[in-house]
C-alpha cells in the first residue's frame, strides 16, 4: 500500500470551511423561514448553492490536503458530479427544515436521504482521481462514514429546523451549532478517507490531464469563502433591513392605531364619539332584537354651559367638559357606553331595562353633575337635563331612539334646569316641527323670505333720525311673519347664520345707499354680527366687499358685537375688531352690562359705541339701581370717548332721564317700532317736518 500524508493547514482549513458551511445552512434557513413566494424561492436556490458549495470545497480541500507519493489529480467532468450532488442535498435540506413541521418520520427520512448523498459526493469525488488499479475500501470504515453523514444530517436538520427564527441569543446558539455541525462533516470526510487504500504501484490517470492540486486548492478556497461571505452579507444587509422595515411597519402600525382611536374617540375628552356610539349601539339593538331585551337610551345635554363657555372663554370650557366627562364615567358601570356627541351633548347606552331603573341612574347623573367644578380658580355651578328612551318601546331602529331621547331631553330642559324626562309620542310632533323649520330655512333666503325691518334711532338731544337698526324677519309661506326668536337658534344650531348674516349685511347697505340717494346722507346703519358670523375667517373681506359693491362712506355702517361674544376670547376679538375697525366701519359694543366684562379688556376694545341694554332701561325712574347703572355706564362711556345708545326706550320718562344724564342716541317703542324700509321713511317725514319747524321758530 502507498503510505499518505496530510497537509496540516489544509486540513485545518477544511474544519473552517466546514463550520462556516454549516453556519450558513443555518442561516439560509432563517431567512427563507421569513421570506415568502418568488423570494423563498430564490432564497432557496441561493442558500442551497452557498452551502453546497460549502461542504463540497470542505470535502475538497480535504482531498487536497491528503498526499500521495505519486502525481495526483482530478477530473473535472467527475469532480462537478460531485459539486452538483453537494448543491442538491443542500437545497433538499434546506427545503426540509422550512416545512411547518418536521415531525420524526420526516426527520429520519430526510437524515437517510441526505446521510448518502453527502456521502455519495464524497465518495464521487474520491473517483474523480481515477485511480489505476482502483481505490481498495476498508467496507467497515465505508460503513461507518456512511452512518456518521447519517446521523451528522439529522442532527444538522433538526438543529437548523430549530434555530431557523430569527430571535435574541440565536447568534451565539448558531454559532455553537455550527461548530458541531462541521466537526461532524469533517469526521464523516476523514473516515471516508481513512477507508480508502492505494495498492503499490498505483498510477493517477487524472494527473495528466485533470486540475493541477497546486493552484486549484487555493482557487477553490478563495471561491468558497466568498461565495459563503457574499451570502452571509446579503442576508446580514437583507436582516437591516428587515429590521428597518420592522420598525417603520410597527411605527406605521401605531400610528393607524393611533388614528383609528382619533377617528372614534372625542378629541377632548377621550369618550367615544358619535362614530363609535353608532356602531355599539347597531350592535346593541342586533343583539336586543334577537335575544328580546331591552336597553336604555339616554340623550344629556348640561345646562348653562353656554353662559360659562362664553363668560370664562373656550378654554375654560374645555376643561370643564373634561371633568364633566370624567364624573359621568366615575358614575356608570364600564361596560356602558358614554359618548360625546356634540359641544355640551352626550348619550348614554345602558343594558337598564326598565324605567325605574333608568330613572335611578339618570338621577345619578345629575347628582354627580350638580357639585361645584373648581376650574382655573372658579368654582362653575352647571346641570344636567337628560332625556330618556327605551328600546323597543321608544324606538325600532338607532336612528328612532337618538331622535325620541333627544326630543325627551329638550322637555326635561323646559321642565327645568336638572330634570329628566322620559319619551312620549307627543314630544315627536315638535321634533318634526324644528326639523321641517331648519329644511326650510335652508332655502329661505334663495326663495326671498328673508326681509328686513329697521327701528329708527333718534340723537337724544335734538331727536332727529340719524339712523336705524337692521333687524331680521322671516316671512314664512305658511307660518306668516317669524320674529328672530323663532328661526335664530336654529340658524346658529345649523351654521346657516353666517351665509343669513353676509345676506343681511349685504341687504342693509344697498338700502342704505338707496336712502343716501334720497338725500339722507348722515344716517347710518347698524347691523349685528352672530358669534358664529364674528369668528368667520371672510368676515373682513366680505365686510370690504359690501361697502365697495354699494358705494358706502365705511363710517356709515356700525356692527354691533353682543358684550358676551366680545369677551368669549379677547384676544381673537381684539384681533377681529382692530381688523374690522380698520376698514373704517364703527365697532358698537351690544347688550352692554348684561355679560361679564373686565374694565381692563373692555377699555381695549376699538368700540366707537356702547348700547345700554334694555333690561336696565325697562325699570328706569330716579333713585333705582338701574338707574345707579345707566348713570354709571355713561360716565364709563365718556370716560372711553364711546357714544352711548340707549335701547327699549317705550316711555316719556325713561326718554327724558336717559337725555338728561347724556346718551348720545336713543330708540325703542315710544320712538319708533322696527317697520319695513318704505313704511321707515313715510314714517320719518313727519318727524323731519316738525323738526324742519322748530327751527324756523
């Protein structure tokens, strides 16, 4: 037999290429475990040529690092077979552990499947040397190099079926696994080649004209490595990024989270929103229709937060909303449902079936509502009104029950701060009514209902006309001539105030500009402005607009701001009134004395006029203490360098009182009542004419 020697460092680089073969089969396997369709696939194709590519350069190297005192070489042809076997029980192992499961029949199938095949590939590419007489086999040490490839592949696929998810400490598992793993290849390889013996005189066919062993290991090792290393850094770049694309995918997902709780939850104050309250509540009227219970509806609106709202500012009436919202909570069960729906409205779904029980919670509601809420330092007193309706009782549908326990709410109002009431069919009947009234007003100023009359306003010491007030009716088709008080709040529920405020600012110009036509080119004419119309971002342009369509000095036209709206939030009032004022039109202050005014912001205001509310002129006479006010006002007002307006003057002696302590100008009943354009001159003229004769004498 010819003695063989082994290359020291080849043999050592073959246990390398080993373990970095096996690491990479492991690592293949993680990623075509996360990868699915088409980049499976060729992750697959990919990782199964790396890694075979890896255990056949192990078993080659090996090959050249064993010496023989003959020339020795390779076929190529062969030596491929060999490369092409190592590839395709690669891609089988790989295809293997990335199953769902790998039970033990699979386990011990794929281990005697891919056992022989590696075997075979070393045994293939020991024939690649084409030895002459044949290689002579030790069959005991065959046999044993067989069942090492064997028990070393199932070993490999169930550690890599394993370790295939990617997760914190796999690093230093794979790596451990690995080592074994390559230990076991290289054990398989050696025992093959401890089985093989060469016969004296043994002659290497492939030495003439097959691979040259000098460069070939060196090629081959190079290759190898870089294949292994291209592989590895493609999936450590391709693991970044997924990682990357982990961490934008849950920032994405928070944030749809996020979004969707916005879409269904109240802004302020966390409680669901009507979104959210349609949903429950179709679910719970499925539920109650299919089981035959019932459940209660309760419909909440807090009395005088308006007032609040409008005398301590929006953002103390906020807060308040958030506290009011954390009481209601505090007081129900959590498994009911408590929405905001509106401004000040919220509704209840409760699973209380019968009206008693209702009316205990719905009284515990306004109990816990009733207490004192201490915000920014004041101590805010406000109710609960609460309308009630039970399914199926008051209501078939969600849309049925809103609307009964909304029309139930708005007479628990009537009845009274802090009340509640339970639906009745009568109550439909004026909830039709508002409804039909709102889709009618929708159309009323298109239509030409809408029309203006004007009160007159008198210079209280020469008591000659300088002007009047535009005031709003509705001549409704049916209903006849409406006041304000009947389709105003409902114009402000519905937003339609601001296009009705632009239409009667428009109105009252052109007539304006029609009397300074006629000659009366000192009067003026005052318009008011709704809160929802003064916070209007187009106000400014459109109050510009109007007094360049119609020609009009700006001085003519006076916009009268209620003292609530004004002090709502001063500081966007400042900034809309300096605004307006700068137009040139007249600020007058509204309803003065009635709201909640500070001196120090009210002497900031740009108002040219302060109008004395007719609340403190009704009970007028010397010595009252409204008459301690209008005194009071006045001085305030000369003090500002503001005219005082006098309104709701309907007797001789309010009319003499109000001249001698010195308002600028008065009007009300006793002067003049509010009239249609043509009846407002006809009705001047003979004032004009008396005052025309008085001058003469």
């Amino acid at each position: 037999m010819l003695a063989n020697t082994y290359n020291p460092l080849l043999v050592v680089c073959s246990l390398l290429v080993a373990i970095l073969a096996a690491y990479t089969a492991l690592d293949m396997a993680g990623r075509i475990a996360l990868a699915e369709g088409r980049t499976a696939r060729w992750w697959m194709i990919g990782g199964g040529c790396a890694m075979g590519l890896g255990i056949w350069s192990m078993h080659f190297v090996g090959m050249l690092a064993f010496n023989l005192p003959i020339a020795l070489g390779y076929d190529p042809a062969i030596t491929s077979l060999s490369l092409l076997i190592a590839v395709a029980a690669s891609m089988f192992a790989l295809w293997l552990v990335c199953q769902n499961t790998l039970p033990m029949p699979r386990l011990v199938v794929g281990a005697l499947l891919m056992g022989p095949a590696i075997a075979g590939m070393h045994y293939t590419g020991m024939a690649a040397m084409r030895m002459r007489p044949g290689i002579d086999y030790d069959a005991t040490l065959v046999a044993l190099s067989v069942s090492i490839a064997i028990v070393a592949s199932g070993a490999a696929l169930w550690i890599a079926f394993r370790l295939r998810q990617r997760s914190a400490g796999r690093f230093l598992l794979r790596a451990v696994a690995s080592l074994v793993m390559g230990v076991a290849i290289v054990g398989m390889h050696y025992t093959g080649m401890a089985a093989a013996h060469f016969p004296a005189g043994s002659i290497c066919d492939a030495a003439r004209d097959g691979a040259n062993p000098a460069w070939l290991a060196l090629v081959v090792i190079v290759v190898t490595l870089a294949v292994i290393a291209i592989a590895l850094i493609i999936s450590v770049l391709d693991l970044r990024m997924e990682a990357r694309t982990a961490v934008l995918a849950a920032s994405l997902a928070e944030a749809n989270k996020e979004l969707a709780y916005l879409a269904l939850h109240d802004s302020l104050t966390g409680l669901p929103n009507r979104v959210l309250l349609e949903d429950r509540l179709a679910q719970l009227v499925r539920g109650a229709r299919h089981s035959k219970r019932r459940f209660t509806l309760m419909f909440m609106d807090l009395d005088s937060f308006k007032a609040v709202n409008d005398a301590l500012g929006h953002h103390v009436g906020d807060k308040l909303l958030v506290e009011v919202s954390r009481r209601l909570r505090a007081a129900l069960p959590s498994h009911d449902t408590i929405a905001r729906v509106g401004g000040d409205e919220f509704v209840l779904l409760s699973n209380v079936e019968d009206a008693t029980a209702a009316a205990d919670v719905a009284q515990a509601l306004t109990r816990a509502i009733e207490a004192p809420f201490e915000v920014e330092t004041h101590a805010v007193h406000i109710s609960l009104s609460v309308g009630i309706a039970i399914y199926p009782d008051n209501g078939a549908d969600q849309q049925e029950l809103l609307s009964n326990a909304d029309a139930a709410m708005y007479h628990a109002k009537a009845l009274g701060s802090g009340s509640c009431c339970f639906f009745e069919p009568s109550m439909q009947a004026d909830v039709y009514e508002q409804m039909q009234l709102a889709h009618e007003l929708r159309s009323a100023v298109a239509a030409g209902e809408m029309v203006l009359h004007y009160q007159p306003k008198f210079g209280a010491a020469s008591g000659e006309a300088v002007g009047a007030e535009a005031l709003l009716r509705w001549n409704h088709p049916v209903r006849g001539l409406l006041s304000p008080d009947h389709f105003i709040p409902l114009a402000e529920k519905t937003g339609l105030i601001v296009s009705i405020g632009m239409w009667v600012l428009d109105e009252s110009c052109r007539q304006l500009k029609l009397w300074h036509c006629m000659g009366r080119t000192g009067w003026s004419i005052a318009v008011n402005l709704s809160p929802l119309q003064f916070v209007d971002d187009g106000l400014v342009k459109a109050v510009q607009d109007v007094l360049r369509r119609h020609d009009l000095p700006a001085h003519c036209l006076i916009l009268e701001v209620t003292e609530t709206t004004a002090m709502r939030d001063v500081d966007v009032s400042l900034t809309v009134l300096r605004q307006l004022r700068h137009t040139g039109v007249q600020i007058a202050i509204d309803d003065f004395g009635t709201g909640y005014s500070s001196l120090v912001y009210l002497k900031r205001l740009p108002a040219t006029e302060l109008k004395i509310d007719r609340a403190f002129v009704r009970q007028l006479s010397h010595g009252t203490e409204d008459a301690a006010i209008v005194s009071a006002v006045i001085a305030l007002g000369r003090t500002l360098n503001l005219r005082i307006v006098a309104e709701g003057v309907e007797t001789h002696q309010q009319r003499t009182y109000l001249t001698d302590v010195g308002c600028d100008m008065l009007q009300g009943f006793l002067l003049g009542r509010p009239m249609s354009a043509d009846a407002f001159v006809e009705a001047l003229m003979p004032c004009d004419a008396a005052l025309a004769a008085t001058h003469a004498r």
